[in-house]
C-alpha cells in the first residue's frame, strides 16, 4: 500500500515563503476579458500545469492543475469552474504561463503591453512584434531561462523555481541591445555576466 499522495496546492509557489493554499486562500476567484481566471487562482493553475508539462505529475494523487480545481470548488466558488477549465486548456496549449507580473494599457510604441509584464518569458521574435515592452530587457541579464518551459529565474537559482529542471552549465554568450558593439558574457561557474566590447566587422 502506497502512503498518502502530495496536493500540490501545499507545495510553496515559486519566489513565495507561501503554498498555493496560503496565495488562495488570501484572494477570492476572478474572471477576466479573456473568460479566464485572473490573480493567484490563475497563477496556481498555470504553475500546476508548467508542473505536468515538465512530467512531475506523478507523486501527486491527481493532477495538479485538477487538484487546484478541486480546491476552487472546496472553497464554495463551483460558479468559477468552467473559467478555471478554460484557464487549465489554455495553459496546456501555451497560451498563458507562468508569470509573475501583469500589464496594461499600452506602450509608446502604440502596440498592446505584454500581459506578462516585467517577467516576461517569450523569446519569439513574433511576440514582440505583437506586444510592447516598456521595461526594456535590462532585467533579462539578471536570469536565466529554463529550457523544459522557460520560466525566467534569478540567477542564483540552481533549478527551475517553476518545474524543478537544472540550470543549463556552461558559459552563455549573447547579444545585448546593439549586437554590434558590445555582448555579453556569463560564467558558467559563478553565472556573473560582464558586457564586452566586439570591435566593428567582427564576425557574429
């Protein structure tokens, strides 16, 4: 006979002395524009889901994302349980992640704030196309982005504070800002990042 499963609602939520219990217990469920869960709830199903994506699904007694349904509906909020299905298929298709941050309004650029606001993750050219980015990408050289669902972590971290998965070894180069006059660099020891200068007509 096996012993008792973990909930994932009482694993801590990433960058938070907090469980995902704690976080929705704190905040009551809602809906935004896109029909999806907003806030924590949102988070804790997105986060559930980065989990069974990354396959560490299989110590909990369901899976988490439907562990933090069931929760939703534990509380009483059984009126939030089709956004809640709408907010898990969304996440499983990619079209909501992990964030930690949010956004509005939009940039002097005219397009659209990226909704993941100053954490963003996104790497495709066609994102930044579509979504502003105000903040810059100063921050970026502060972390480090896993490779299994890319969350952005702080440099420090030694695993994905989102999946669990390692931090990539080795150095990393690559470009900042004008690619053509300066790069930069991270140890792959002590992850520190120094900025260079590339002299013009060096090859990329």
């Amino acid at each position: 006979q096996f012993g008792a499963m973990a909930n994932f609602m009482d694993e801590l939520a990433p960058g938070s002395r907090q469980t995902w219990r704690d976080l929705c217990d704190k905040e009551k469920p809602a809906v935004g524009t896109d029909a999806l869960l907003t806030g924590i709830w949102r988070e804790a199903i997105v986060a559930a889901v980065t989990v069974e994506k990354a396959g560490r699904a299989g110590r909990y007694a369901d899976g988490p994302a439907g562990q933090v349904i069931d929760y939703l509906m534990e509380r009483g909020f059984s009126k939030f349980s089709a956004s809640a299905e709408k907010t898990e298929q969304a996440a499983h298709e990619g079209r909501i992640r992990p964030t930690g941050g949010g956004g509005g309004g939009g940039g002097s650029d005219g397009k659209p704030v990226c909704p993941h606001g100053p954490t963003c993750y996104r790497k495709n050219p066609e994102h930044f196309k579509e979504y502003s980015h105000p903040w810059g990408e100063a921050k970026d050289k502060d972390k480090w982005a896993c490779s299994k669902c890319t969350y952005l972590n702080s440099l420090s971290a030694s695993q994905c504070e989102m999946c669990g998965a390692s931090k990539p070894g080795g150095p990393s180069v690559r470009p900042s800002g004008d690619s053509s006059s300066t790069l930069q660099i991270r140890c792959g020891r002590c992850s520190h990042v120094c900025t260079v200068a590339v002299p013009p007509g060096t090859p990329a």
